[in-house]
C-alpha cells in the first residue's frame, strides 16, 4: 500500500475454495450405464485471518488439493443424489481442514436422456444433454447438519393463449400499456426449494416437482404472472410434502404483438415480436400456511 | 479524415440489412396451435456505392423497413417451412428494392416441443424449449434462384463406451498422449447439408437427417471422431436423397479420465475431468461419389 | 392444479419490477458532452398478496409503467451519480405506489471513455466503451431512508512476477501441488462496498477506490490471493474514509507453467496454459477495526 | 449405420486441428516484462481420407500433439508478432506432417495495458485487460507463402452528435420510420484486412489503423453508418500502405429517442433506449482504386 495513512482493519465474513470444477461419473451396470454430469463449487468457512492478514498459509488447504478431494470423493461417494454427495464433501472438510467449521457447496446438473436405441427404454451407454439443469446448494456450520436447496434452472416454456393482463393499477402519469384478455406468456423458469425433513429421495422429490411446474403452467387462465408462480408453488407444496417452501423467479419474457394494421393486415394475435430486454422480474417465496 | 493524403479508394463485395430480428408465428387451429419461433437475419446485396462513397442514400431501404417487412410476409406468406419463407423474403426485397440484385436471409429456429397435455400427444398450446436448434441459410443472386442450406445447431451427444483412439501417427518430440482403447466420447454437433433439388419437405428432411444422426452416433465402435463425422455424413446421404452433400464441426469435449491412483484409489473409467479448452475440432463435407 | 388434494399455502417474501432497462442519458453541455449508460433493474416490495393468490391485480403496477417512470424520472433527475438517481427512484415508487413499502433498484453501468480529440482532453461528443463496469445497489424499506451499495465488476488484472504459494496445509492423501515462490497472478476483481454516511460524492469515491486497488495490486509480493484480497481491501479503507467495509470476490485465474522439458526446452516461467476452469475462488469482507 | 441401404459417398474439404489453446508468454526482460495473451486455433489439411473412411489413424497426429507444438514452438519462436508466430506454425505442421499440405491458424489476442506504476510508463511487471480484441488469421496451401489477415474486434464506439439518417428510399407499404438529423451512433466495430506484401511490421500497422478507426469515427458528420464505414476503409488506406484492402462489419446499436412528451416532459435528444435487437448490420471490403 504506497503512499497513505494505514487505517486499522479486520477480515469479515470471507470464504474460499473451488469452483467449476467439471466432474463427470459414470456408473457402469451391465450393459446399461447412467451418467452425472456436475459443475461443483465448494467453499470452506472458518478461521482464515492468519492467511488474509498476515500472508501465512498454513492453515489453508490448496484450493488443488479441494478439486482433487472432490474426484476422490466422487469415487469413493456419490453413490445416490447430488445432494447427498454435497453433504459429504462438506463433511470431509469440516473433518480434516483444522481451521474449517463449515462451508456450502453448490451443484448445476446437466441432464442427459438416452440416445434412441433398440426398444423403447433407449440407448444403453448413449445420451443427448437436455435442457433444463438440476441446481442444488448444501450448506453447514459445523460439518454434520446440512441446509439443502433444490432447484430447476432454465425451464422455458410458453404458451399461446390462456393468459391476460388487466385490472392493473393506473399511475396517472406513466401508465401507457392497454389491457390485454388474450396475450402470450412466456418465462424461463428458475425455482429452488427447501425440505421438511433432513434428507429424502432428492432425485425423486425433483421429477415430481418438475413435472408438476410444466403441468400447472398450462392448467389455468392466467391474469397475471404473479397469479401463476403462486399456483406453480401450490402445486409444488401439494404434491411434494418433503418440502418446506419453495421459490420462483420468473421473468416476463415479452412477445408483442406486431402492429401489422399500419400495413392494412390484420394480426389476428398471429404475429409477434420477441423483447428480450427488458423483461417484467417476478420473485417469490410461496410457503405453506 | 484528418490530417492525412487521401488515396483512390473503391467499394468492394458489401451487403446490408437487419439481423437478429426475433420473430414468433402462432397457427391458431382450433383447438391445436403451432408455433415457429425464429431469429432472422435478412442481408441485401446490389448496388450501393453512392450510399457509401457519397453518403446519398436514396438508393437505400432503411434497415427499419427491412424489418417491418420481415413481419408483414411473415403474416401473409411463411405458410410451411423456415426455408420458404427464406425464398419469399429474398424474393421480396429483390423485386422491389431498385438497387437490390440479391442477398441472403440467415434463421435460428429455436425448437419448442409440447408440455404435458390430457392425453399422449401433448397440450394444444402449452409449449416447452429443447435444445437443438435448426439452422437455415437462402441466398440468391437473381431474386428467382435460391441456394437453401439447412442444418442443426447444439446437438450435444456423448457415449460412455464403444470409442477409442489409437494408431495415430507419433511425432518424435511432441506426441505424449497415450492410445485409448475405451473412453467417452462427447461433441457438440453442427451439422449444415445442401439440396439437390430447388424444392422439398424440408421440415421432413430436417427430422429425417436429425433422427439418423442420434442413431449413427451409437451404431459403432468410434475409431476417431474424423470416423464417426463419416459415418454420421453416409447415414444422412443414405436416408435423405433430397439432400446432395453434408457437413459436420465436431468439436472433441474431452473428458479425461482423473488421476485417482495417486490416492489409491482405482479409477476404472468412473471419474473424469471435462475439459471445456481447448478442444480437437473437426470439419468436413461429405458428398455423393 | 389438476388431480391434486391442496394444501394451504402463503405468500412469503417476494418483489416484482423490471430488470435489464438500458437507460442512456446524454448532459449536452455546449460543446462537451458527458454520457452514462445504465442497465436498471427496479424491483418493489409491499403487500401484493391478492395479486398472487386471489389474481386481482388491482394493486399492481404494471412494469411497463416502472420502464416508463424510469425513463421519465431519468429525465427530471439523474443530475449526478447513479446512486443518487437509485434513492430518486426508489422513493418515487414509495410514494405513489399505493401498496409498495420498499425496494431495491441494482444497476450496471458501463463506462465510456473519450474518443481522441484535437487536443489531450479527448473528444468532446465521441466515445469508446471501457472495461471495468461500475456496479450499484440501493435498498429500502420506507422509502426516506438508503442502503447503498457500490462496486466493480471485471477489473481483470495479473503481474508476471512477485507472487507466490507456498507453506500451505497439506492433506497427506489429496495435496499434490509442489509450492511456487515466482507465478503469475491473475484475477478479476468484483468488490462491492458499503458507506458510512447516507450520502457522499460517490463517483469520487469510485475513483479513488478504482485507483487504489489497481495500484495495491502490485504494490507487495503476494503470498496467497486472500492476503491481496486483504491488502485492497485495508488501501480502499485507508484512502475512503466515507466507505465502512468492502467486499471482495477474487477467482485465481491459473496461468499453469506448460510443462516443457518433456521436449527438451526449459521454460524459465515464459510459456504458460491460461486454465478457465476449475478456479480457486475467494470472498471476503474487509471491515474497519 | 442401423436399417438402410448404404449410398456410396466420399470425403470432401475436411480439415481438423485444436481449437481455443490459451497461451500466455511472458518476455522477460530485466525489469520490463512484456505479455501476449492469445487464443490459438490451428487446423491442418490434407489427404486424411482414410481416417475419415476407413477408421485407420496412421495418417493423424493427434489434437494433442498439435497442443503440444503450439507450447513449444511458443518457446522456440513466436519473437516478434502473432501474425509471424501463425506462419512459424504452419510452417510446422506441413513439414512434420506427412499427409499435411496446407491448413489455417486463427488468434484472438487479449490486450493488456500496463498498470499505474511509479513515472508515466506504467508499471513493469502488472497488467490490466482491455478491450478491443486483436484477430488474426494466417492460411497456407505449401506451407511456404501464407495469406495473412489482421483485424479488431469488439471496439465499441459512438458519438452523441453529427449523425442522421435521411432521404433514404421509401417503401410504399413498408417505411414507418422518419428521417433524423441528430441522432446517437453507436457501433461495435469489427475490422479485417489483407496485406500488399508478405511480411511487414504487423503490430505497427494495428496500432495506426486502431488509431485512424478512431479518429475517423468522429470527424464528419454521418449520413449513414454505410458512409462512416466508407470512411474508415478510405482512411485505413490512406494511412497503412502496407494493407490492401480492409473489410468492416458495423452494426447499428441503435439509441431509440424515449418518447417522453406523453408524460408532458421534453425529450431534446437527451433519454435514450438502447435497443440491443434487432440491429441494422453492414459488411463492405474497401480496396484500393
């Protein structure tokens, strides 16, 4: 620090580890193989003030040394859910890193669905990626209990009719939009729940919330899209009791009806335009009463 | 320009137009819609040398109109294909820009597949997002004749088993790969194919060509990815007479089997690092003999 | 909600607004010209609880109305800093809209430096687009009062020399990594800070904390990221007064030393492999004492 | 090839190599280093019909290989420029290889400027990333002559003033937009050009047409986007001898004037809405008369 007057400081809230560290597992039943395919963070709390404030490393794990616990990890674990697998990586250091009392570790899954192959179950050993990505945060603060976050990245969907926009507020100034009875309404769903209990089938909790968001989706007349997110959380609640609470973020991805009337054609709500920017941002926690 | 003694300049190849227009057809059968969602770049080419040299822009269409024209035919024409429209558009701005001799229209189609309906053939106007993507070029230098190229985007495949490479040519100093005789093999394809006919059922094509590909892509045991690209070319020649040659880029997603036994542990084809860089690319036409 | 038994369910936390407005304003001054281009995301919190489970949005602002007040507000305000025009906006939605208690408004600001000019103090209405990215966040819960928060966004930097690993915590089974005492450092800077008062010259106060973490940066051999990490934060604190604490995000960017002797060359530190992923990742606070 | 007739079919241009190899040398003069920070794609061509064909690698050198030699002739050469480097490569890979007649290197070389340090020649050893990007492309058919191209990448440029866009053609039907005597232009520009000779100070002449782009941009007023690129290329020309022809492609990032008067505020070209899709896009060479 050139030319200045040192103020006395301390080290806050801090956390270090690895990130985007690409692992990629394959379980080899015979003759049929399942994959895993996981970008994994991992992050380490605890008492780094030696480290940060006087430059001395020896309480600090190689961030080289994390990736190559979570191969190994990977191996010797990681036998069901991701979830799971993020609950003991965070258990291995608490365990063995001296200074570590806790840390998170958060997972983006890409899915992959069998290739086509001779029947109908499909490919044995071949896959095509999928959208949307399976995303799960485990956190700690002392290596043995273990907040659990779940969630669905990357679910776009739309449909074409079935939704509206009216009632809304007028601000008697800035308010210019007309009211809309038939519109499109398209998002890009991301969602993230809690659970209830401290573990449970992950894997299956997740389908069974996935395939209740795509069919809530269509299900009703929407006014809004406030009014579907809460719906798309009932249903969540409903039908999932392992879990707690459960948010949205849904984006109003816009699609305008082109003003084809200037032209003598008429848009028989046939013609759209797509805004990507900017885009109506919903958020909210739906929770159980 | 300041400052300096200008030379003799002139106007080269040049083109110009409006790109990345996002544009969404809905076909509202009752109760079954449809839907097109597409990204259109509409290039002109022609004479305008007096709009670049002398900053007249009479012979100019502004870049605007381009764009409100790509939604005005979009209503009353694009009643098949994305290639169609893409010979309609060109036809379009041929006949009626006085400067313009040809040019070429660009799409991304992004694909949507059905959510969840009531029974097996899915919602009538519920809609979820899929990767890949469907690619078209048209191009024209009359206005009356087009070239079509179709192809897909993003079709990311791998197989766990039945790949390896080895007998390759060593180079005295710099080879240190060692040969594999069963590892993963991972690509993103694109692929891009010309016709041999003016006309066809291109969307037929499409499905044809992008259903052979899944399935070539598991048939053998991968020698290379140069062999498979091969293999994947004779599939789509022997399927699709519509179509005269095909073309593939397959980059190589390496995924690298983790070093394990420095911890003593086994690693039999379980636990691999996927390296995103750098990458083997591939590259070539395959052509009727 | 289709074939399901309901549960009872409430609405948790939540806000809504509208995210990514590119909002640019130009301050004509004769004949100088200043800019600012912003992405703003505005989103407000209150009691919309009917909008989300009775679908009456009788209460709800539509974030078209928040894209146009933003612009129009831009035009009656924004006369300073960015963060100023964050609270301008914030206290508009408070005060009229009827149930909106808070907020937050986040923006990205991208900066413009002058084009050459005929003399040095650049052009007076030409501009070129800078890397790094000014960040800021304000926060409210009534509207009168302000959380603000500022920083940087990829500050991408790296010395050739003068850094360091070594002494670190070894895993007897997992660390594989030899200690460096001469590597490169490259990382890209995310910080964001607090204040000490409700307001403050904040572009002043963005520029000294700009300078000083550009000069601290090489001003030390670094042992670890974190002790950097630390060493920018205790400079931005000695030279801000008006700041309370600072935060900083630091991935270790790894220039990898290519392993040349294999083909009988040294490799004196001169050759390097820049490895995208996985990255050391680092967070910290840095707090006054 | 599963169910079908195989056609006959044959090998057509085909070329493969390693793709985004990220290579950072460091010269290390005492104590001034100098840096060059560039991504690497080499492909090679030639008779490699029977590993596509036949499945027989013989003919192949690994991708591998190709990332090995790129280090290591980093070290052994790469003394001068990128462009030279390319060359030095290509040169390579023909001579070694033995089914090798030809191939491309493509460079994107990241920009580093030095960081404050203690005169006004900054500092020694730090370095902070800038934007443009410095492209090349180098081609050879004999691996004896190559066909060079330099270019700029991601400059981004615009001036608040002395820009319009009038008397340009109307479409009967089509044209809704009017005329602008002042209006923002913003572009993003990419160049390229050929060279006149086989070698020549390549990173002098980037340095003067970087500097000739920019002063240029803003020294006239602008009727078109298709003019100041015009401009540019005459400019470029005028200044570099060394170069032949220069191609640009410009898009309009357009500044939408906010319609402010429907809330009763005047608008004099002050709020703007940066409308990033969809662009007017312009490709034209420049060559010499």
């Amino acid at each position: 620090m050139t030319d200045m007057l040192r103020v006395k400081v301390k080290l806050g809230d801090n956390n270090y580890g690895k990130a985007d560290v690409q692992l990629f597992k394959v379980f080899r039943d015979t003759p049929r193989h399942e994959v895993r395919d996981v970008r994994v963070r991992v992050a380490m709390t605890g008492d780094f003030r030696e480290a940060h404030a006087d430059g001395d490393n020896a309480g600090l794990l190689a961030t080289d040394t994390v990736r190559n616990t979570i191969y190994a990890l990977a191996k010797e674990g990681f036998a069901s859910s991701v979830e799971e697998f993020g609950k003991e990586l965070l258990a291995h250091f608490v365990q063995t890193g001296p200074r570590v009392t806790g840390g998170f570790a958060e997972f983006t899954e890409h899915l992959w669905a069998r290739l086509p192959g001779e029947g109908d179950a499909g490919h044995d050993h071949g896959f095509v990626r999928q959208m949307p990505k399976h995303t799960v945060r485990v956190e700690t603060t002392d290596g043995q209990t273990f907040a659990v976050t779940s969630g669905i990245d990357e679910l776009s969907v739309l449909k074409t009719t079935q939704s509206g926009w009216a009632g809304y507020l007028l601000d008697e100034r800035f308010t210019t939009l007309p009211e809309s009875h038939d519109r499109i309404m398209a998002t890009v769903v991301t969602a993230k729940w809690e659970y209830a209990a401290a573990s449970c089938d992950y894997d299956a909790v997740w389908q069974r919330a996935y395939d209740q968001i795509q069919r809530t989706f269509t299900d009703h007349y929407s006014p809004s899209l406030q009014n579907t997110l809460y719906r798309l959380g009932e249903a969540v609640l409903s039908t999932c009791p392992e879990i707690s609470r459960v948010w949205f973020q849904m984006p109003n991805r816009h699609h305008l009806r082109y003003n084809l009337e200037r032209f003598g054609l008429e848009n028989d709500n046939e013609i759209f335009h797509v805004d990507p920017e900017p885009y109506g941002l919903m958020e909210a926690w739906v929770e159980r009463a």
